[in-house]
C-alpha cells in the first residue's frame, strides 16, 4: 500500500513539474546580480480568516506586520523595490502569491502568518524552506496553512488534486528539491536569529514543510510563523504596537542581513571558464547568451546538458555552477537562438556579460544602444 502510495505521489510530482515549467515559460526575468525585489506576502484575508485567537484574527495581525515590514525596507533600503501580495483585508488564493513573485522577479519572497496549535501553553517563532515535513508537528503547520485552498474555486484541478488534509499527498515534498534551498534557508536563520536577539522571543528554529505557496516560487523564499494565537500572552503581545514593531523590525534586519550577503557574494562572482564556443563574437563586449541549466557542482563534460548542446560556456554565479550555450553582441540575434534553444529546454533564458562579467540584460541593452 505504501510503495502504491509513493508511485502515485512520483506521478504527482512529475505532472506537476510538466505543469510548473509550461506556466513559468521562459521564467520571467534574467536573475539579477543585485538584490532588488522583495515580495511581502501577508497570509490569508478576506473569506479567509486564518487562525482565530481569543480576540484576534491571523489576517489582521500578519497584514499589520508585513505592512510595517515593508515600511521599513523602502525608509532604510530605498534601492530594493517592495510589493506586496495584498495591501487590504482581500482573499488572494496560494497560486496567484506564486505568480505576483515570479512575474515581478523577485529576489526573496516571505509570508507572514501566525500559528494556533491545541496546547495554549506553546509559544514562540519558527520560520520554514520548502521541503518534507520532518516531524508530525511540522506537517500539522503546512496542513493548517494549505487548507486556505478549499476556499478557492476549482482547487482540485488548479493544485492537481491536491488534498491539504491527507498525508498522502505530502509524499510528493520528499522528490521536491528546491533550487533555492540553501538561500531560504539561510533567510529562514537569519529571520530567527533576529527574532531571538531583536524581539527576544523563543526560537522554536528553521524548519521545512510542504507549503503550497512556496511550492512555485522560482527564488529564495520563507514561511514565518510570527507566533501563536493559541497562548494568551503571545496574542497580547501580537496584537500590540510594541509587539508587532518588533516583529517587523526583525524581519526588516533579516532582509537587510540577506541583502548584503546576497550582494557581497554576487559581487565577486565572475566568469570562470569558457568550453566550445563556436560562435564569432568580440570577446571584449557585450556578449549575449542563453542559461540552460544551473546545479551546485559542476558537471563533468559529455554528461548532461552537454549531450544536448555541442557549445557549452560554464561561468559561476550565485554560488553555483551555470550553464549556457549560444553567443550574440545583438540582443536580437540571441532572441532568434532562444527560440531553437527552447524547443530543448522550455525554461531557458537569456543573460548577459561584459567583459566577462555577468550583467543585468537591462544593463546590456543600455550600453549596446549607446555603442551603436
């Protein structure tokens, strides 16, 4: 019965990684070498009140948090463009979350909510990455927060028949391997180190479980649980202005925390090898070319991408090896080789260097139309 249950939980999984890749298309923007975008996600709203305390309601508090928390990023770090999943009390079901992250290209993504659990004695922070759930509890936290999508019209074909109560359907976190897991889960220590030492509030630590609005997320991404609504005196102190701007401010300085690392890392990140390149291309300009592929280790050559493309240039980034293939000094000769290049690889995009260096493709179309 167990092994019938993980067959179809690869089946689930394979379609909806078909799924993923066919909506994410060519995935919205070329990756930025800068922290730039963070989306501030506040759970739940509207229909949907979350979980309920003695007086208070998960959305109203979570939404009063995220708002300060974006207060604070655009006062402190005006150079980071904030935007917000929902600004007022309106229901916005998990998938559309994903896609206000995505279409905006966002650097780092964190939705704030708020726990309830039977015990009124529990309290304290924990913050989670995408992945299985370790630990009964953990499951109980993703189950609680996916059951928003009852609410939502056609759930069951729009999550492919996911069911947010069965445990069953959670196998699928155990294939799930996220791109981003190491950032996240550095954004996920960062947020409690702060909330111990900023807010000190009890760190219940940095967790993973199959939340389905991170599941989509094509960058780093975090789920907080602010605290709980479940214990009296963590309500209080939810509810509060000293409380919630503590809160905030913790996760501000987390943000801020992630930023320099994430900038100080890509600053120094350059191109580190060159293989195969066919093309005839002046070395020393603006180069375009088409990411095809990205892992932690680099991979040896004649394995894997390398037997679907014969021109392979490998450069490191972000902490990983990536890989890419085609070559262009014109942005609309690289479009015309992105469109055979994705009939093999429908998720490819194109990036950019100068010099050797990797460039925002903004940044290239600008200085290539002031050299023409």
């Amino acid at each position: 019965m167990v092994e019938l249950v993980r067959i179809k939980a690869i089946t689930f999984f394979l379609v909806f990684l078909f799924v993923s890749i066919f909506l994410a298309g060519t995935i919205y923007a070329q990756e930025s070498t800068k922290f730039r975008t963070v989306v501030i996600d506040a759970g739940h709203g509207g229909k949907d009140p979350g979980a309920l305390g003695k007086s208070a309601r998960e959305k109203d508090v979570v939404l009063a948090i995220a708002l300060k928390v974006g207060n604070y990023i655009e006062k402190y770090l005006p150079d980071v463009k904030v935007i917000y999943t929902r600004k007022t009390d309106t229901f916005i079901p998990l998938y559309k979350r994903a896609e206000i992250a995505n279409k905006n290209d966002a650097d780092l993504f964190i939705s704030i909510h708020a726990n309830y659990i039977s015990n009124p004695k529990i309290q304290g922070v924990e913050t989670f990455a995408l992945g299985p759930a370790r630990s009964d509890e953990n499951l109980e936290v993703a189950k609680k927060e996916n059951s928003v999508i009852v609410m939502e019209d056609a759930y069951t074909t729009k999550y492919e028949g996911f069911d947010p109560n069965s445990a069953e359907s959670y196998i699928l976190f155990e294939y799930m391997q996220s791109t981003y897991l190491e950032q996240s889960t550095l954004m996920a220590s960062l947020i409690q180190k702060q909330f111990k030492e900023r807010a000190g509030r009890r760190d219940r630590g940095v967790k993973q479980a199959g939340f389905l609005v991170l599941r989509n997320i094509t960058h780093p991404s975090v789920l907080v649980e602010v605290g709980f609504l479940s214990n009296r005196a963590e309500e209080r102190y939810l509810t509060s202005s000293t409380g919630q701007t503590y809160i905030a401010s913790a996760i501000f300085r987390a943000v801020r925390d992630f930023k320099k690392q994430y900038d100080d890392k890509n600053a120094g990140e350059n191109v580190t090898q060159k293989k195969d390149v066919k093309n005839d291309v002046k070395s020393n300009d603006v180069v375009y070319r088409i990411q095809v592929a990205s892992f932690k280790r680099e991979i040896k050559k004649g394995a894997g991408i390398y037997k679907k493309f014969s021109d392979i240039y490998v450069f490191r980034d972000g902490g990983r090896y990536k890989y890419a293939t085609g070559e262009a000094n014109d942005y609309n000769e690289i479009q015309k080789q992105l469109e055979k290049v994705k009939k093999k690889v429908p998720g490819c995009f194109i990036v950019a260097f100068e010099k050797g260096k990797k460039i925002p493709v903004s940044e290239a179309k600008r200085i290539t139309n002031q050299d023409n």
